[in-house]
C-alpha cells in the first residue's frame, strides 16, 4: 500500500475530505456500488479517473488504456463508453487476447510521459456525501458530479502535452 505524500493530502494534491483520503472515497464509492446498481453506470468512470489521479496505486501498463478511454467519454460520452466496455468484455469472454478490443481507443492521445500533472480541477476528496451515501441527491447528481471528475482529469493530463488542448 502506497502512503499519502502528506497526512491529510492526496498524491493528486487534493486536502482530504470528511472521509479521509481519496482512496477513503474510491472505496466508499465502490463499496455503495455493491448496494445500489444504479451507481455501476459510472463505474468505469470511477476506476480511471481515480487511478489516473493516483498512478502510484495503479499498474502502469494499463495507464494508457484508462486515459484513452476517458478521452472516448469526454469526446463521445458515457453511452459510447459503456458500449466499448461491454465490447471488450464480449471478447474476453471469447478468448480474443489481440490487442484487448482497443480499437476504438487507437483513435485517442496516447498518455503523456512525465506525469502525473500536479493539479486536477475536481478530485474525489471534493465529492459530497450526505447521510452516508453518494447518491443521496440523486443518480444524475451523482452522475454529473463523476462526469467533472472525469473532464478534469483528461484536462490536467492533456495539458501535459505543449501544443494539446
């Protein structure tokens, strides 16, 4: 397990929340994802944004893939990423191993070296959670809210890159 940089600080720069950490946040969320289906829309939302904000606590080789698929949700949105999602899962479960289904991802920036950006706009330190829960405002709330996780999240990476926008 990797430490925060600072107590009270995340590896993204983010000053911790009620809950603790992000990391406190990112398993909250999944663990309420196990009782409340409606969150799983989201879910691949979740995994990338987070592990992209805090590298120290993802594989590297799968870094690339993870800020290609955010880069398909902020062009394209949640629906076209959930169909490559559900895609890429049709071919694992037959066996097809060339080049895990990133086809429609061969289209977006590769990740750019040098990270991770020091900085991101909206962080899981940042999410409200009222009477336990996430989605106590609602699904599409919560929706939005993870939606602005994501965009922030391909912006600080992208602004790595001179010349992207």
């Amino acid at each position: 397990m990797v430490d925060s940089p600072v107590v009270g600080q995340c590896e993204c720069g983010a000053v911790a929340g009620p809950l603790g950490t992000c990391v406190d946040y990112y398993h909250a969320i999944l663990s309420e994802e196990q009782t409340d289906p409606r969150m799983y829309r989201w879910h691949a939302l979740v995994v990338c944004a987070y592990l992209l904000q805090h590298p120290s606590r993802a594989h590297e080789k799968y870094l690339d893939a993870q800020f290609r698929q955010l880069q398909l949700y902020v062009d394209q949105g949640l629906d076209a990423l959930l169909r490559v999602g559900a895609r890429q899962v049709a071919r694992n479960k037959h066996g097809a191993r060339s080049n895990h289904g990133m086809e429609p991802l061969a289209a977006y920036a590769p990740l750019p070296r040098g990270g991770p950006p020091g900085y991101f706009r909206a962080t899981f330190c940042g999410l409200p959670v009222r009477d336990g829960s996430f989605v106590s405002d609602g699904h599409l709330a919560y929706g939005h809210r993870v939606e602005t996780i994501a965009d922030a999240t391909v912006e600080s990476w992208r602004s790595m890159t001179p010349g992207a926008s």
